[in-house]
C-alpha cells in the first residue's frame, strides 16, 4: 500500500503577498499571463491534435493558476492543477507519438492525467497524482537520453524540460528568492514554467522528424 499523501496546507502561504491594483497576491496572479500567450501562440501554429491540446492546457492553465492564486486553498488549487495535468499529458502523448509508442493514445493519456487530479480532490490523496507527474516526466527525459530521437534536433525539448525543472526548484525556494530579489520564487516559477511553452512553440514549428525509429 502506498502513504497517504496529504495536501500541506502551509504550500498555499505565498511569500509575496503585496495587493496592487485591487489584485490581491499581484505578482503571483499577474506572471500567469504568458501561459496565455504561449498558449495561443501555439494554438495558431500546431496542426496535430495533441500539440493542440498541450496549448489548450497551457491557456486554462494560465486562467486556472490566475484564479487559484486570487484565492489561494485546496478548492481553488483544483483549476490550477487540471489544465496542468491536460498540457503535461499531451506533451507525453504527442512525444511517445513521435517516439513510436503508438499504444499510448491521447484522450486516455488526458483522462490519466486529469483523474489523478480528481482523485486528489475527492480523497485529499496526492500519491496518484505524485506518481503520474513523476513518471511521465521520468519518461520524457529517458525517451530524450536513452531513445534514437526521431527528430533533426532534440534542443528545444531540452530546454523545455529545463524552464520546467527549473520551475520546480523556484517553487521550492519561494521564500528565499524572494529575500534576495524583489519578486518572489514562485512568480518566477510561473515564468519559467511558461517558456516550457515556448520552447515548445519552437519545436513544433521548426523541428522536422526525420525518422520514426525508436
């Protein structure tokens, strides 16, 4: 049996709080605005279905985090987290896809994705959610590293995969990044988890798959 995993409550205490313009939690709201961006940047350039999706998530990721963090709680941490789980999902679909992993398919990957989140919701249990985000972005990584890439080049990917990392790490130290800089870790996160997006932009624009070999 796996531990009970618990939302910490204390993760929705920001350590920037300022309220400018009647926004409560500013900065943390405001640096949603290139999920948007990025979001329907791709939108207008992706052609397959689950590049499209990944930029559908990215949209109402930016609209969904931008809510949470008005009113930052577990109810609200749901609107933040589903759209997330739909871009990273599809992201693994539309990379297996190109990999050769056909078994993998698009809507069951979502559903994976978005009912690990439920399952959070309904059990205030993370450990469904933990092991899909955990898995899937171990996979990427060895599909990247260990598997003959189909593409010409794999660059934007990795520098995808890098703003998302980096992402994680300025999360973790919202608070002291933010005593030494006058916006906090967790507003960076959200921009550097954004250029994710845009690198992927990159990708689907530029990168020709040469082959489909695994």
């Amino acid at each position: 049996m796996f531990p009970l995993i618990t939302q910490d409550m204390c993760y929705h205490n920001f350590a920037d709080q300022a309220t400018l313009l009647g926004i409560p939690h500013f900065f943390n709201v405001i640096t949603n605005v290139p999920f948007m961006i990025f979001g329907i940047w791709g939108l207008l350039i992706a052609k397959r279905l689950d590049w499209r999706w990944f930029f559908i998530g990215l949209v109402i990721t930016g609209i969904g985090s931008s809510y949470y963090h008005l009113n930052p709680n577990n109810a609200t941490l749901v609107y933040d987290r589903l759209p997330m789980a739909i871009s990273f999902m599809a992201l693994v679909s539309a990379m297996c896809a190109d990999y050769g992993f056909h078994k993998i398919k698009l809507y069951p990957a979502i559903l994976l994705g978005v009912g690990s989140v439920l399952y959070w919701a309904l059990w205030q249990d993370l450990i469904f959610y933990v092991l899909v985000q955990f898995v899937s972005l171990i996979w990427i990584f060895v599909l990247l590293r260990f598997y003959k890439s189909p593409y010409v080049s794999n660059n934007n990917l990795y520098w995808a995969l890098a703003c998302y990392v980096l992402a994680k790490v300025l999360e973790h130290f919202d608070r002291e990044v933010f005593a030494f800089l006058p916006i906090s870790g967790h507003s960076l996160k959200h921009l550097s988890a954004a250029f994710s997006g845009f690198f992927i932009i990159r990708h689907v624009r530029g990168e020709k798959i040469c082959n489909n070999s695994k």
